[in-house]
C-alpha cells in the first residue's frame, strides 16, 4: 500500500493534541485546515486556532477556507495530493471534500459513539453522570458522527473528575487511537462497525447559556454533575441576590454534601471562610467562583472582602 500523506483539520486544543503525535509518528501530514482568524474580546484582537498556531511553528502549510465548497479552496486541497483526511473537532464537511481522498476521510470523536454525538460530547458525559466514556474512531458520511466505526475505547469517569481533567484524559486516548487507526489504514486491516440507532440514544447537544445555567431545584447529585461537567468551561453560572444586589455568577469548583436540613432551596449559608447553597438533600459546597468583571477566586478570598446577608439566596 502506497505512504499515508495526510491532510489534518481541527481548530482547539484537544485537536492539537492529536496533530502533535501524528507529527512525532512515521506519518506525513501534508497540510492543516482550521477556522479563520476573527476578532475576539473586548479589544477585538485578532484571535487565531490553536491548531494553526501549533502548524505555523511546525512550517506546516495551513488553509483557512471560509467556504468549503469554494472552487479556489477545492482546487488548493486538491493540490496537495493527500489520500487521507483527518478531522478532530472541526465543523462538518461537504460531500465534495470529504470524499476527495483515496482512502476517505476519518474522525475523532471523543464518545462512545454513538451515543454523545455533537458538539460538546465531554461536557455531557460528565453531566449526566456517566461512570466511563472514549473515543471513536469513524468514516465520514454526510450527517454528523453517524459513520461507519473504526476503532473505540473506553476510559473510566471519575466521581469527582471535571471537564477540563476529562478533556485531558480523552486526549491521550485519541493520540493513541488516531495512530492505531492509521496503522490499520495504512496496512489494508480496517474492519468497520455500523452504528445503531434507536431512540434511546443521548445527545452531546452544544453549550449555550440556557443549559450552563444551574437549576437549584435538581437533586444536588445532578447540580454537581453538571457544575463539573462545566468546569473549568464554559462554567456552570446562576444569579446571587441580596436584598436590591444581584450578580451573575460563575461557579467552578464544588463538593456535594448530602445532608438532611430545613433551609429554604437556594439559600446561601455563609460561614468564617465557606459559602454553602441549600438544595433538596443536602448542599453544594463551593470553592472557587468569579463574580462579574473580578478574576476567579477560592471561596475564602471572596468572603474576605465582600459581605453578603442572611437572606441571601442563588436563583
């Protein structure tokens, strides 16, 4: 079978991840696409992907199409002769580029497909409370995470684990696969697995305001979950009130004490150096928060220099 050359396309960090050990393997990457430069922040600064700042240090050619159908673009990909294609958490592809290379087009994704198909699959894992998830190895059809399965692996969620040490975790487990799965391409060995589907399947729906937003009348299980599933982004958020006072607040770190009590739900209990809200079954303990326009902070910090009542209350 003829040389792997490969053209690699992600836009974040876990992306990187991936493109770093194909770069460090006997595996040829051609070129990387990823998102266009914008404008981000207040200031409006010229914000660019981790993944073209990882190719730019490693003089590896990037294109950043804004369309993915433009002729221009087409001919450029297809100047690069590549008879594979590689996406980790990019955006999905038309069928004129996802088929152009011989060998087709494979994904990352970072669930057991396929359930957590979509945008934001670690985020979900962790809030449903699932005890272990992977990742998937698949060929690109023309819906989103449906394809034929290469390979999968599972990894054990931890109770207390967040998203950000989940992420992480995940990474290393799809270097490792993405490289397995090149092997078997590369050899001639790949066996695929079609996807089931049944109306039980779980959802990695994208982030938005409204489902980052904490529900304090949800067993505090859940709260936790889902504060942890958020943490440390795009961060589980809720709104402090005291008296005429009300802040949007992020909250980041926290333990779930299970305890029987008789506060009023949402209540906030304060004592020398910790901040406490009441739930159904017991309450959520928080370390570390950030108030609008502060830095986060451990809970402590906070309470140093901001008083708040005894009728406090989280909605």
């Amino acid at each position: 079978m003829e040389k792997l050359r490969i053209i690699f396309m992600g836009t974040p960090d876990f992306a990187v991840g991936i493109l770093d050990t194909i770069y460090n393997s006997e595996f040829e990457i051609a070129a990387v696409i990823t998102a266009p430069d914008k404008p981000a922040g207040r200031g409006q600064k010229v914000s660019v992907s981790a993944v073209k700042t990882y190719a730019v240090e490693k003089n590896i050619p990037v294109l950043q199409p804004t369309n993915l159908k433009s002729e221009d673009f087409l001919k450029e990909l297809a100047s690069y002769s590549a008879n594979l294609q590689i996406v980790v958490a990019f955006r999905m592809l038309p069928e004129v580029v996802w088929k152009m290379p011989k060998y087709g087009t494979f994904n990352l994704h970072a669930s057991l497909l396929p359930n957590y198909r979509g945008a934001a699959p670690i985020n979900w894992a962790i809030i449903n409370g699932e005890t272990e998830t992977g990742v998937t190895t698949f060929f690109i059809d023309d819906k989103i995470d449906t394809g034929a399965m290469i390979l999968s692996h599972k990894v054990a969620i931890d109770k207390n684990e967040n998203v950000g040490q989940l992420h992480d975790k995940l990474m290393h487990l799809g270097c490792d696969t993405v490289i397995e799965t090149l092997h078997l391409i590369q050899n001639g060995k790949v066996e695929t697995t079609i996807q089931t589907e049944n109306t039980e399947l779980k959802t990695a729906y994208k982030l938005n305001k409204d489902n980052c937003k904490i529900d304090w009348t949800k067993p505090g299980n859940e709260i936790y979950n889902q504060i942890r599933g958020l943490c440390p982004y795009p961060a589980a958020w809720t709104y402090i009130k005291d008296g005429d006072n009300e802040w949007n607040v992020k909250i980041y770190d926290t333990t779930f004490i299970e305890e029987v009590h008789t506060h009023k739900i949402g209540q906030i209990c304060i004592g020398k150096k910790e901040m406490k809200i009441a739930v159904s079954n017991g309450f959520i303990k928080i370390a570390s928060l950030q108030f609008p326009g502060k830095k986060k902070m451990q809970t402590h910090e906070l309470l140093n220099g901001t008083s708040m009542s005894a009728n406090a209350y989280v909605i």
